[in-house]
C-alpha cells in the first residue's frame, strides 16, 4: 500500500492546470484567476491630480505667512483649470482635479482661510510638489499592471476598472461531476425505510468543491447494478473531474473499478495506507481526474481534503496556501493497536494564551460525521506511531486558517 | 478627532444580525449562517450496521483458528437480513447493511478466504461489537444536532442531508447599496477624457462585499449635484448598509453630509484619526448602516477593511475570525512628521524560517492602487509613533489567513 504523500504526489503530477477560459464582468471577477496579462492604456494618473481639496499656489509665495493671495478660479473635480496661476495668485481646487499652470503644491482647505472678495489667507507653508500626484507616477500608459495566473482582489479588479477593463478573461473553474453509488440511498427529501441511509456524500462533496473554487454537478444516486452505474460514469468523465462515492471497497457489489477499466481509466492506486479511506481509488482518462471513494462520510469528507482539494486547486491555477498545519499539544492519551496506516482523529484544537491544544472529539468511526460537526481540524498520527501521550505535541490540520485557534507550523 | 479603535466600537454597537432568513437547497448553503435549530427525524445509524464489507458472525466461534462457518445468506447494503446467525454460521454482508440477527461483531472480507460449496474460512479473531455500529450511537432520533447560529460546513450539510433536510434556513445576507460620487468620474468601458478618471472605487467595493459574504448591489455615478444624489441616496438607504465612495471631505461640491442630515441620518461621526482615510463618515438610519468614504481608492478600501468588514460580518451573524492581525520585522526604516493619526501602510510580507519581514512597497498615497496589488498586507503605526527601525518589530495585518506568510499574533 502506498502512503499518503505518496499517492498525493501522484494525485498532483497527473493534474493540470485548465485552459479553458470564461469571460466575465468585474461583478464577477473576485477571486477568479486572471487568464490574461493586463496592460494600462492611460498614465496613472492621467494629469498632474490634486491629491487635496484646497488651493493650487506656488510654494515660493508661502516664505512668510499667513500669505494672502488672489484666488483667480475655482476648479471642481470633473473639470479643468482654465487659468495659470502667477506669483500671488492662486486657484481654488478639489481633491481629484487638474492643477493648474503655474502652480507647484496644494494646500489643504484647513490650513487656509476665506477671506471672501476672492482672497484666500494660508496659514501653513507647502513644499513644491505638496499634495499634488504626478501624472504617470502610478502606471505609465503601455506598462503591464497585471499578470496572468493572479488571483483577482479588491485591489486588481479595481485596477481593472482604472484601465478599462469592464470584462476581464479567467481561468475556468474545474467542472466536478459526482456521483453517488449504492442500493441502500435515498435522496435526502425521502424518509429511508429499513436498510436505507439518506445520500449525504454527494451534499458534503458538492459544498468541499465550492469552498475548493470548482464548479460542481451532481449527477444523481446509481444503485449497485452495472448498466445503470456503466451510464452515469460515462457522462462524468466528460468532465474535468470525476468524484465517485462509494463501490470501491471488497464487496461483491463494487463494480465501480470494473466499470472504470472498461472505460479506459488508467488506475494509479486503489488503496492508500490511511485510515480512515483505505479503499481510495484514483485515475486518469486523458486530462479527466477520477477518485472512487469509500461509502463512508468522513472517509469521503477527508479523502477530498487531503487529496481532491489539492488537485482542484492546482487545476484552477490557484497558488493560494490551502492546508493550514500546525502543532498542537494532544489532551488526552491516544494508543491504537495498529500503526501500519496514518490515521485522521477529529478533534477540537483551541487555543489560549500561547498553547494551543488539540481535544479528540469522541467519535464512533468513518460513519460518524455528527463527530465532525464539532471538529475544527485533524489531528494527525503518523505511519509506526501507535501511542501519544496527553501533554506530547502532534501534527494538527484545521480545516480553516480563520480559524481562532490557528497557527501555521 | 476619535481614534481607529473608538470608530469601530461606535460602528460595532450600531450593527445588528440581519433578521431576514433564506430557504435554500443544500447546494446553496455551504458558508451560509443556519437561522433554525436542526432536529434529527431517525437514529444514526438507524439500525445496528455492519461497517465493514464481510461477515456476520458469533464472537466466540473464532475461539480457535482458522473457523469453518456455514454461509446462510448474503446481504448486500439496502437490502436486510432474513436469516438469524446461530453457532457455526455467518451472514456475508456488505458496508452499511443491518447486522444478521444473532451475530455480535463482522469480520472484515480481507480476514477471510472463501471456500467455495457455502463455507468460509475465518482467519483473525473478532470481539463482540467489533466492525459494528450500534443504532443511535452517532445521533438518537429527537436529538438537536445543529443550533441556530452556527455556520454551515460540509460537515453540517452532510449532516441536514442525513436528517432529511433537502433546505435550510439560513440567515440572509446583509444587503448592500453601493454608490459613487464625482462629476469626474466615468464607467471602466468608457474612455476617460482630460479631467476625468474611471470609477474604480465601487468595483472594488464591490469585490470586498462580496469577500465578507454581503449581497452588493451598485447604484451607479452621481455627478456632484445635489437632486441626483439625493435621489441615490434615498434609494440606498433602504438597503441594510449604503456605502458613498467620494464627497465627504471638505470641498465645497461633496454635499453627501448635509444630505445624509436632512434624510434624517444620525451622523455619528464625520473623520477618524486614521491615515489614509481621515474624512471617513459614519452614520445609521433606522437599522441601516451608512458609511461615507473618501475618494480615494486606497482609502476606500482600508476604510472597508477596518470598519465596513466588521460591521458585516455581525451583520451577517458570522463570528468566525476576519482580521488577520501578527507581528513582523520592519525592513526599511520608517518615519514621518505627524503622528497624530493611526497609519496603515502597504506592504509585502514575507515568512523565511521561523521570521517574518514587512517591506513597505513603493507607495505614492491614497490613489496609488497600483502599490496595494503588490502588497499581501498592511504596516500599522500606531498614534504618537514618529519613527520605526528597520529591524525593530512591527504590527501588520494581512489581507487573507491563506497567505503562506500567516502568523497570528
């Protein structure tokens, strides 16, 4: 059996990067990846800008103060100075406008005074260039802004919007498809009758590929029969990736890697040496990613952590740090009989003052996803290690950085 | 002039839990706030199930080794069991289906080998209750599994799957107004003539409601005249929080303040000891919230980051950590005349072993968005401090937890 960062790095070889590319608007650019470099066709700023609301004078008529000057115009932002401004003169101005002719610095309106009959009285000196931005200063026109492969913030979309990109080209998102497998489910609306379970995989995997950046599609519940299952693989490997839950263990009525060979896929690995999700199967039909992945909802829920997530988002081109580990001080002793499989305990990791601590929920196994509702992140037990003890440090992943209690290794 | 940490005490206070609540399907609801307490309507899991595909067995026939058992049926999951184990028998039995009557534990399919002619050779021991998981062990039926408040994951939503619920309901998202002033604005698709540079600021905005879970909406431009902007404003005021980018300042063309006034907005304050951001405007109407922001696209964003994102997120009734606060090393010496203000100051972070640097990036003042795209964060000076050491240790905060340079405080 491989071990886990084994089967992760061949999980990650065989994922690339996607080509395609959507268009969209700058209402929908955030967190999108930018799929094409970006140039400015305007210089940052476009004009020598008041960067204050107040007056355009020269500095050299502020060597003994308060000066009093004649204010010869008055210019809103929005338009411009139509008159240079001379020695003792000034022309009245708003954060955002053109300075005038003549003038080298601006003095902020409360540091002056309105003498009314056109005079202005400043109070304060100015240095040249004060309070006045320098046409280009920024972004000279022609200069490239952006790159290809950014991840758009606040930040980029508003210097698209600056430079005139109303619509901008990003990398697609990976388009999921998932499917559920088994006699025994029903969807969620019907109440199961005995020996049925409600369909949970397929809700928890669709929520862990938007919170992932993918684009999810769900493409129903295939009882454990052939013909039936044959069909709905068959349309998700038209996709960039393919999530199967359930049908990968032993049993006599897992058809899922039979049907997979059939279908060309060429299977990587078929078992991880992790618990839980042992029964993990991975592969590739040309570009198409495909995980057959245990019935189980935790072993589901933590084989798409560990493994799908950092295939989807190398496959968005997202660069972004993803796995939020760390160390923890273990709270109560923890011994297992056998260490052959590294093994993921839910766990409560808080913090206070500068410990931070890690609390196993109690938990009843890979079915028992309850456990996980008051988990925050993993603790971690390595291959060979088959006790630790309350008070020793152990490897903890939370399952999100805005997370309290989180603090990077 | 009140200080960074009494405007957002003021801002704090003044936000509410948004009340309205949304019924959406559970491939809407990863992240939303659940607005109802969940109750479980079956036992998890709803019988005694096997866990494990094998067989069902008596504990005390694998006394010796290897057993000989009789195989009296074969149950795969979503069918149950006709048959009762007694001495000498077993059930085979797939991950999920209900346990054979009479049998106490399952041993794994792998612990086996299959002899052909209805008989099955056991390899390892089991003990009572092993591979088996108890009705209601996980969940009783009746049970609160989920309260009001709580943020949905996929944990949570695997959860509501299980116990029926194909929609929830979650609190809604605070509704936004976003609104910019100044007769020198123009839309990104339009090419600026000399005066006037392109709206960038609501873009922006934009991108940051959407990154603190808010519901934006954009009312356009509004030229510096006061019909238009009233009438823009009257509208954004029946959102849950308006924000104007432009028109607070001094100027005699930013009417917004005696506009807000005579809409009968509680104005409580007008500028905060902050730079870049000083003429920030705060005020409430009713429940809405309404924040009156500089110009300037770097101001305007930082007055989000610090007050407008908070306020959100309670608005929201999300408590999950949103300022991403730490300590670095300066690397470049700092100093400025006037320390009378809070200053926040772009800069690139970076982590290299256990230390983590801030580098001030090339930075011309609240309009340069250009220097905020190479940044992952900010420098904080505090009041009253002239000068910082490069060496000396410094307050940042970074823009997102996912950076890699991450280091709580």
């Amino acid at each position: 059996m491989i071990t886990v960062d084994m089967a992760l790095q061949i999980v990650i070889e065989k994922a690339d990067v996607i080509e395609r590319t959507d268009s969209v608007g700058l209402d929908s650019a955030n967190e999108r990846i930018l799929a094409e470099d970006i140039f400015s066709d305007i210089d940052i700023p476009p004009f020598n800008k008041s960067s204050m609301d107040g007056y355009a004078v020269i500095s050299e008529d502020l060597i003994s103060l308060p000066a009093g000057l004649e204010v010869i115009e008055e210019i809103p932002a929005g338009y411009f100075p139509t008159k240079k401004v001379a020695k003792g003169t000034a022309s009245k101005i708003m954060t955002g406008a053109p300075v005038s002719e003549g003038a080298d610095a601006v003095v902020m309106v409360e540091n002056t005074e309105d003498c009314g009959n056109g005079k202005v009285k400043i109070l304060y000196k100015v240095k040249k260039g004060d309070n006045i931005s320098i046409r280009g200063e920024d972004v000279k026109k022609g200069e490239k802004i952006l790159s290809r492969g950014v991840k758009l913030r606040c930040q980029e979309i508003s210097m698209l919007a600056t430079t005139g990109y109303h619509k901008v080209k990003v990398l697609s998102r990976p388009k999921v498809s998932i499917l559920a497998t088994g006699t025994e489910l029903v969807e969620p609306d019907r109440f199961p009758s005995f020996g049925q379970i409600r369909n949970s995989n397929s809700y928890s995997l669709f929520a862990q590929c938007q919170s992932a950046g993918a684009n999810p599609e769900y493409l129903g519940i295939s009882v454990d029969e052939e013909t039936n299952l044959r069909g709905k693989i068959k349309k998700g490997l038209d996709s960039d990736m393919l999530l199967i839950s359930g049908g990968v263990s032993m049993g006599d009525y897992d058809f899922v890697p039979s049907i997979l060979k059939e279908a060309d896929v060429d299977i990587a690995f078929e078992k991880v040496a992790i618990k839980p999700g042992k029964p993990v199967l991975f592969g590739t039909k040309g570009k198409t990613l495909i995980f057959g992945m245990p019935g189980n909802p935790v072993s589901t829920m933590i084989i798409f952590e560990l493994f799908v997530k950092p295939a989807l988002k190398k496959m968005s081109g997202d660069t972004a740090n993803y796995s939020f580990k760390g160390k923890a001080i273990l709270d109560k002793d923890f011994k297992r009989k056998r260490a052959e499989r590294q093994e993921y305990i839910p766990a409560a990791i808080n913090r206070s003052g500068g410990e931070i601590r890690a609390v196993p929920v109690d938990f009843h196994g890979s079915a028992d996803m309850m456990a996980l509702t008051k988990a925050n992140g993993l603790l971690l037990i390595p291959i060979a290690v088959d006790k630790i003890d309350a008070g020793e440090m152990c490897d903890v992943i939370w399952f999100s950085a805005a997370d309290p209690s989180y603090m990077p290794a």
